[in-house]
C-alpha cells in the first residue's frame, strides 16, 4: 500500500470521463464483503470536566464541551489531537447530555471506521467512553510499509466505481464524468445509480490491516449502498447498505394510534405537535404548500414509476394537493389498494403517519441538532434539507416485485431519508401497507436508530447481524409501544403482521412477558433460530430473527417500567415526554440510550447504554426493573459478550427479579457486572401539581380485603397529594402487596398503582 500522500497527490484532475460496457439489472446474488465496523471498547478517561456544567442557567456550548472531550480522549490514548475529528455533536434536549462523536485522522485522511463516542452529563461526569481506533502499532506498521512500497498507477474515482459495479454484476455504456469539490469527487452518468455518485477517500482498517480506499454513496433507488473500493488495487473492500428492508413484518394503525382499520376513518384537525412541528405540516422555508409536502416529509404514490428514483425524480412526483388543506377521501377495502380513491387515502395516511412519528420522537430527543429528517431545521443546528421522501404503492404496475415490503434508507444528515412502501398482496382483496401506520413506524424507527447511533454524519454503525438485528428489535419495539390498545396490561400479547397479510402474524411468537407464549432469550443467539436460507440455499443470520429476540426483552423491560410508574395512553405520548409514565420514560431511555451507545453496539452495550441513560435521566428510579427485564431473558450482570451467548438471570445485588418501586434511587447506579447500589436521599423530583378540582369518591377493591382506607401519601415517583389505599394481601395472586388507587389532575380520575410483591 502506498503512503496517503502519494494517493492524493493523484487525484488532482478536475473532470474525466470513461467508457464502459450495457447496462445489467442489479442483482443481490454477487458476493461483496459486508462492512465492518469493529467493536468499541469501553476505556475510563479518569477525568470530569466540571468546570463544564451549567453557568448562570444555560449550559456548556457543546463547542467547548467537544473540545474538552478531544483533548482528554487524545491524552488517553497517547495520540496527536490532529488524529482526532469531530464527526457530530450535539446536546440532548431531553436529558442535558452532551454526545460528542469522533473519527481518527490518520496522515489528514479519515479512518471510516474508526470512531468513538464521549457522553458527558450536564454537570460535566463522563458517563462513558466508547472507542474503535486504529491501534497505534497498525497505523506505524501500515504507513511504513506504504513508504516503502514501489509506485503504481492509483485507482482514480471514475475506476473505483467501475470496480464497485463490476462486483455486484453492473455494466454501463455510459461516459462517466469525474467533478472535483475539494475532497468530494462527484461521479455521474452511471446508469445503474439513480443519482449522481459521491466519492471521497477514507482508510479503512480490517483487522490489522489498514487500507486507502475510496468510499462511494451509490443510490440505486431500491437500495442506498456504502462502497469501499481499495484505492490502489481496485478490490470492492466492503459494502453497507443503507436500506433496511421490511419484508416480513407489518402493523396497522388507522387511526394514528389504533392498531388497525376497523369502520369509518377518523377524522384529525391540526394533529401536529407545535413543540415539533412549530409551523404545522405543510409550511417549508416559510412558504405553505397545498399538497402533501411538508417539512418533515413529501409524500406520493408512485405505482407507474421505478422503485430506483433519484431524489428530484420523487419530489416531482404527483401527489394529493387541496387549497383548503382538507385531504379527505372515501376508503373501501373491498375495492383494494389500487383503487383510486384508495390510493389517495394511502398517501395521505402515510403523510400524516411520518409526521405523527417524527413529532414523538423529536420530543423525546431526536432533534434537529441530532441530525433528524426536517427540509428545514428553523436555525436549529443540524444540516437540514433531508426531509423524508416517502412513496406508496411503490412501482407496482412497473414491477411483479414490488410487492410485500417497505424500507429505509437512512443517508447521513443532510440527506433525504427515503421511505417506500409497497402493496401486499397476500391478502384478498390486495392491502396497502401505507395504511399500515405501525410500518410506517418501524420504518421511521430504522431512521431514528441509524442516526443517533454513532452520530447523525455516520450511518455505517449498526452494519453487523447482531447490531443490525437490534435495529430491526427498536423498530418493532417502536411499532409496539405506538399502537398498543389503551387498555393494554402486562398479560397483552402482541401478534404482529395480521393486518397486511390477512389475518396471521409474522413473527414467531407474539411479543409477550409470558416464557410460555414467547421463549425467546439471550441464548437464542446461539441457536438455528436466527438462521435462514437465501434463494441458492446459503444460510445466514436473519436480523428480523435476531430482533425479536431484542424486541421482547425490551417489551419486558416496558412492562415493569409501567408496572412502577403506570401507563399513558399512546395517543398522549407525543406530549407526555415528562408525564413521568412508564411507557413515556421507556421511551426516554430507549432514545437516549441510542445516543449513548458506541457504534456497532452489542447486545450488552445497548443494555449498559439504557441503564446510564436511566442513570442521568431519572436517578436510577428505575435501574432494577431494566435490569430485571433483561435479566429474566437471560442477560443479567454476569451474560457475556464475544459470542458466548449462555443465559445469565443475575440481578444487581439490592435489586429483586420482581422488581419494585425503588424509593431510594441510586445516582451512580453501574451497569457493570456486580453493582454495587448506594442510597438516594433526593429522588427525582416531580412537577405534577395536586388535584385543583374536588377529588371523587375513591373506588372500592375488587377483591376481597380490609375496607379501604385513604391516607394522604406519595403515589408512583413521588406524586404528592394523591390517596393511596391498602388493600391488603389477597392481591397478586395470594402475595403479600398493596394497590395504591391515586387521583390523576390531568385527567381528572382514579388510577392504579401495584406495589409490593408482584
């Protein structure tokens, strides 16, 4: 390999064009080296900038606070802070952490994946530390080896993408013409792409070696792929795709918050959150539209066109306009999904489906200084001009393909978003999945994992099967805790897909807390369960199957984070962030917990991430019922990573594996093996004010107990003023318990509260 500056010194040439050969459809049947992103080590800075913390009310910039975290991180690692780049920081709306992500420099040329992650709490406490660096004896060896190497032509941009295209079975006849913006190469007139190709060059290591490459960003329209080309050889050294496919799972939601169509549509008037949404839906760059194209998202139907469209191509595309902004039209199923009228129903489903999801999660933190999807960001940090580009019945008259699916493509910030949803035809008569909202909730999910994951200008950190997989596990978990029925208890299982597919799920087992109904644990990991075949018979790790795994234990970790602090209605959530909810706080820490993480995250990590996310949020009120969950689906404090997936049903000494209320919150809580928990003596504070209306008459048990007896003490989190009852043991299956019946001032009646034995 041949030093950095010798590469670079090539690529001087402003323009050139190259000749190549017809054009073949794309095919998944080429082998291409899968991208790999090694696994971040946790390392102790052994320093916290406290001079860091709030001033005067307004917190660190998190200029200062990026700059502190280099110059520590440079020290720890005995590197030159010139080997070290800021990739993406931002401060976190919600929490106050500030997230500060790197990528190391070696000879002025980024290592693409070599990265790490610093997150600082408010008050200046490193929280953790993750880094994937080139060991420093590598980048020697590696650059000595370069020195000493004869010269050879390069490999120049236009050749790196033939390279590429060769290996997945593509030719051109086209001319390719090579544009220079200082370090972007912008390569066009490719046939197979469907916009123009973006070239830069990077290293990248893989294992001890270390290799110039050129990273291309190739959109094919059905798939978005990452490309590392070897700069010198040509060879295709890895490829990311940045789709995720939605093959095999469905939900439906019509309207935004009922699990699926059922009777007449509802009606919504100004749904949008004011918080999130500060100009409503359809207001872009000042300017209101009168079709379904707003800020967040443009959404068509596009059944006569490709599935392959450049960006500019789907912004032309028609779409439902009104001057009153009233988008109401008639639905009937039997006519199915390509009936006109229907089709019109779709995309505004989905419109108003994509900006439900982006208005919940911008309010649990997924902002535009976190590199969300917004056209514009009102001046609000993040690079903007990426709304989502949505499409329905997705090349349906044009491709016998297109058909039971929907996916993601998730670019990095400043880029669109691109979301396609298909018809599914596996039921009579056919069904749309954009009517589907909890698809369009998992597909929004994937958006929001990928971005916060290692920081909004790096979407290569959830490559793996198992990290992944855990994507899928997010997106489902999203899915879920968006359309759950209102009434919903911790018995409620969750059989997914029978709306789209007719009447019968598409997991293996329904989500659920039950070991019978759902058996899914840690150590299925290491079973057959996560395999499958491809259409020549190779087997591979499915990550559908691996989510499901990490799907229920989250679904675990829910149920007893409601058990302690009850359950919002999901059509509350957007604005409940600090209801102080279990389902509104799971939420929460499962978001944040993104940010924490390091890229490629393992199961373990993704674990560790969302205890200190509950570490800084909530004063660890609700470590043990986290670790309880995990635990109960074999990842308790001593489970492993590296493979060995044994179960583990540890919980932290302190903690029960029935968890309860914790009425003394650990600030420090440690999501290492072995924990040792220290009291609180000031719990999370709450600013819910008592009843300012008369109190009514307080319910009677259900069962058989003592007569209730009102005593004015704390609810769940420390509700002041509310009325807990007693009544007595006969609860909870015979153990000893009481049930607390509160008053809730915001909807003015009694709720339940268990705590105790069960």
């Amino acid at each position: 390999m041949h030093s950095p500056a010798f590469f670079l010194g090539l690529l001087t040439l402003c323009a050139s064009t190259l000749n190549a050969v017809p054009v073949v459809p794309p095919t998944d049947a080429a082998e291409v080296p899968a991208y790999d992103q090694p696994e971040a080590a946790p390392i102790d800075l052994g320093i916290s900038f406290p001079t860091l913390s709030a001033r005067d009310g307004a917190p660190a910039s998190i200029e200062s606070v990026s700059a502190a975290a280099m110059d520590a991180l440079a020290k720890s690692l005995s590197i030159d802070k010139s080997q070290i780049q800021v990739s993406h920081a931002h401060t976190s709306t919600v929490s106050g952490i500030h997230h500060v992500h790197f990528i190391q420099v070696l000879k002025g040329v980024p290592v693409a994946n070599a990265v790490a992650n610093v997150n600082i709490t408010p008050d200046g406490q490193v929280l953790s530390v993750y880094q994937s660096f080139v060991p420093e004896k590598t980048s020697t060896s590696s650059f000595a080896a370069s020195a000493a190497a004869a010269p050879v032509e390069a490999i120049t941009a236009d050749v790196a993408v033939l390279k590429f295209a060769e290996s997945k079975g593509l030719k051109t006849s086209d001319k390719l013409t090579v544009a220079k913006d200082g370090d972007t190469f912008t390569v066009t007139g490719a046939s197979f792409a469907v916009q123009e190709i973006k070239a830069t060059q990077k290293f990248y290591q893989k294992g001890s070696d270390l290799a110039l490459c050129w990273d291309l960003s190739v959109d094919f329209g059905d798939k978005w792929q990452n490309a590392f080309v070897n700069a010198e050889t040509g060879a295709v050294v890895a490829v990311n795709n940045w789709t995720s496919d939605f093959s095999d799972a469905t939900y439906n939601v019509v309207p935004q918050f009922q699990q699926a169509p059922s009777g007449a549509l509802a009606t919504l008037k100004n749904p949008w959150n004011l918080n999130a949404s500060p100009n409503g839906w359809h207001v872009v760059g000042g300017q209101e539209r009168k079709d379904l194209f707003g800020n967040n998202v443009a959404a068509a139907s596009n059944p006569n066109g490709s599935d392959r469209q450049s960006d500019n191509q789907v912004l032309n595309l028609p779409r439902p306009s009104s001057n009153s902004l009233t988008f109401s039209y008639q639905w009937n199923e039997a006519r199915g999904a390509m009936d006109p009228t229907n089709i019109n129903t779709a995309v505004t489903n989905m419109f108003v489906a994509v900006n439900t999801a982006h208005d919940l999660f911008y309010n649990y933190g997924f902002t535009e200084n976190a590199a969300n999807f917004q056209f514009d960001n009102l001046g609000k940090g993040g690079a903007g001009n990426d709304g989502v580009l949505a499409t329905s019945q997705d090349a349906f008259n044009t491709d016998p393909r297109a058909r039971n699916n929907a996916n993601f493509a998730t670019p990095p910030d400043g880029q669109n978003g691109r979301m396609r949803m298909y018809v599914f035809d596996a039921a009579r008569p056919s069904r749309d999945g954009a009517l589907d909202n909890s698809i369009v909730y998992h597909e929004m999910a994937h958006g929001l994992s990928n971005r916060l994951t290692g920081g909004g200008r790096n979407p290569n950190c959830l490559p793996g099967d198992f990290s992944g997989g855990m994507g899928e596990g997010w997106s489902d978990i999203f899915a879920v805790v968006m359309t759950m029925p209102p009434s919903s208890t911790r018995s409620t299982n969750i059989d997914m897909g029978a709306y789209v597919l007719g009447g019968r799920g598409i997991r293996s087992h329904p989500y659920s807390t039950s070991l019978s109904t759902n058996p899914l644990k840690y150590s299925t990991l290491g079973t057959s369960f996560i395999l499958a075949r491809d259409q020549s018979g190779r087997q591979f790790r499915e990550v559908h199957n691996i989510g499901e795994i990490w799907c229920n234990m989250l679904y675990e970790v829910l149920w007893n984070m409601v058990d302690i602090s009850g359950f919002i209605a999901p059509s509350n959530l957007i604005a409940g962030q600090a209801s102080g909810k279990g389902n509104a706080d799971f939420v929460s820490v499962v978001i944040q917990g993104m940010k924490n993480q390091p890229c490629n995250p393992s199961f373990i990590q993704a674990r560790n991430a969302i205890l200190d996310a509950d570490k800084v949020m909530f004063k660890g009120k609700y470590s043990c019922a986290i670790w309880a969950g995990f635990a109960k689906r074999g990842m308790g404090v001593n489970a492993q990573n590296g493979g060995n997936f044994a179960d583990n049903n540890d919980v932290p000494a302190g903690c029960s594996k029935n968890p309860q209320p914790n009425p003394n919150p650990d600030p420090n809580p440690n999501p290492n093996p072995s924990p040792k928990p220290t009291s609180n003596p000031n719990p999370r504070p709450t600013s819910n004010p008592q009843p300012t209306k008369p109190v009514p008459t307080q319910p009677k048990p259900t069962t058989a107990g003592p007569a209730p007896k009102p005593t004015d003490v704390p609810g769940p989190g420390g509700l002041a003023g509310q009325r807990c009852t007693t009544f007595g043991a006969t609860q909870c299956e015979g153990k000893a318990t009481f049930l607390c019946a509160y008053y809730n001032s915001s909807t003015l009646t009694w709720e339940k509260w268990y705590n105790g034995g069960c």
